[in-house]
C-alpha cells in the first residue's frame, strides 16, 4: 500500500488481491502524499497483441499528446489508430496530487506499462497518485467490473472489531454522498472524490472514495457501492485496506494519506 510495504498477488487472470505488510516507518514516510507507490497492473490478455514498432509507436503518439494537455483537471482521455487497431486511453490522478506530481506519475506508469506488458492492446496500470488504462475498446463513461483487487494492512485493529468495521462504513459511505454530490461542478479536481476522517477516541480513522471523471455522478455511486461491499471480506477489522477498480476506489487508514 506504500514504500513500505511488499505485496503478494493471487494468481488470477482478471482479478488479484494483494496482501501488505506494515513496516515501522510507514506513516512518516507516506503520510500527506510523500510517495508514489507502484500498486498494481494488469495485462490484458483477452484484447490480444498488436506486434511491432508501429502500434507502439500510435500509443506513445496518444500518451504524449494527453499529457502534453492540461492535467490540472486530473483527468483526461485520448484516443488515436494504428491502421484497423483502434487506441482508447484515460489518465486519471488522485484529486490532492499536484499538477506535476500527476504529469511526473503518468510518465512513470506510461514506461513502466510498455516494460510490464509489451505488445499488449489492452493494459492497466496503477500507482498511487494516477492510473493509466489503455485499450482497444471504447469503455468512457462505463464501469469495468472485470479488473479489480485489493490490498490491507496485515495488523488487525485493537479494541472493538465490529465497532471499527461499522464506522469505517459509514466513514466511506458519507464521503461516496459527498462525492457524487459535486456533480454539478465537473471541471472540479475534487470532482467525484471526497476525502475525510472520524475521531476513533484517541486515534483518527482517515479515508478517500474517487471515481474516474468520466463516470456520471449516478455511475460513481454504483461503482463505489459495489467495491464498498468488498470491504468485509477484503478488509474486515484491518488498520488499513483499499479496493481498487480502473473506475472507481476507496482507501482508509489510521494515519493522514492525502492532503487536504
């Protein structure tokens, strides 16, 4: 979930789940958007390969031209061909990532994809400040139940599981209202994300939901409803967890992650 942490994917085509472990300096090194971790990619094997200098170099053609655009929006999508191969992607930054940070991430996830799975038509990748998702099939504005994973702190909460397990809930649910709630301000950063915290006595309970910007406000919240549900089985009593989708995901943990 951070630099400080080793994760282990499940072996699946479409869906992993990736288990973190929590070293001691975690929190002073993540907190308030320090890092840009690598999380998560998927190689998308059902769109096939489109071998050869040229299709990559229609890609690249598509990558540069978007991030050559303004992404203090944090969002944006492109598309472009190499012949009969048709090439759809979106760039979508986390709302407290600056401008440069963003620009800085989709460079780094632009590379590292090519490296991770070359060829392919159909490649996702995820960092914690961006995720880039590159395809040969038109997906804007719909929702993509096929790539989805999920990561957890492997400490277990002290004190009242179930307490804990209600409040994160609600926590996450109250900022999914707040998200979609700005739908009438698209052009926002803040657009479909919500950020926000709950007092656990002595300790802070801290969580973000973000949607890409591409979603209705309506298709947010089915996509974030749907990865919510995720959260007792992926996550239940956990210090920290986070279900992640090319459209929508939500994060909690006990310490402070993204500025406000």
């Amino acid at each position: 979930m951070s630099s400080s942490f080793v994760s282990k994917p499940l072996v699946s085509v479409y869906v992993l789940a990736m288990v973190a472990m929590q070293l001691p300096f975690m929190q002073s090194v993540l907190s308030l958007n320090q890092t840009n971790e690598y999380l998560n990619h998927i190689c998308i094997k059902g769109e096939g390969t489109a071998k050869g200098s040229s299709y990559e170099g229609s890609v690249r053609r598509v990558i540069d031209h978007m991030s050559t655009t303004d992404l203090d929006y944090g969002f944006v999508n492109g598309a472009g061909s190499d012949g009969p191969t048709k090439i759809y992607a979106k760039i979508q930054c986390r709302a407290d990532a600056s401008e440069s940070k963003c620009r800085t991430c989709v460079a780094t996830a632009f590379s590292e994809i090519r490296r991770k799975c070359p060829n392919h038509k159909g490649r996702i990748i995820w960092y914690d400040n961006c995720l880039l998702d590159i395809s040969s099939i038109y997906t804007l504005g719909e929702i993509d139940y096929r790539h989805i994973f999920n990561m957890y702190n492997t400490k277990d909460v002290s004190g009242n599981t179930m307490m804990f397990n209600k409040k994160t809930r609600a926590l996450l649910y109250a900022l999914k209202e707040k998200a979609i709630s700005k739908k009438e301000l698209p052009y926002r950063r803040d657009y479909l994300y919500s950020a926000g915290e709950e007092s656990l006595g002595t300790t802070k309970l801290y969580a973000m939901v973000q949607c890409t910007k591409d979603l209705t406000a309506k298709n947010c919240s089915v996509c974030l409803d749907w990865i919510m549900a995720k959260l007792p089985k992926c996550c239940n009593g956990k210090q920290g967890g986070r279900v992640l989708t090319p459209s929508c995901n939500f994060r909690y943990e006990l310490y402070p992650f993204v500025k406000t």
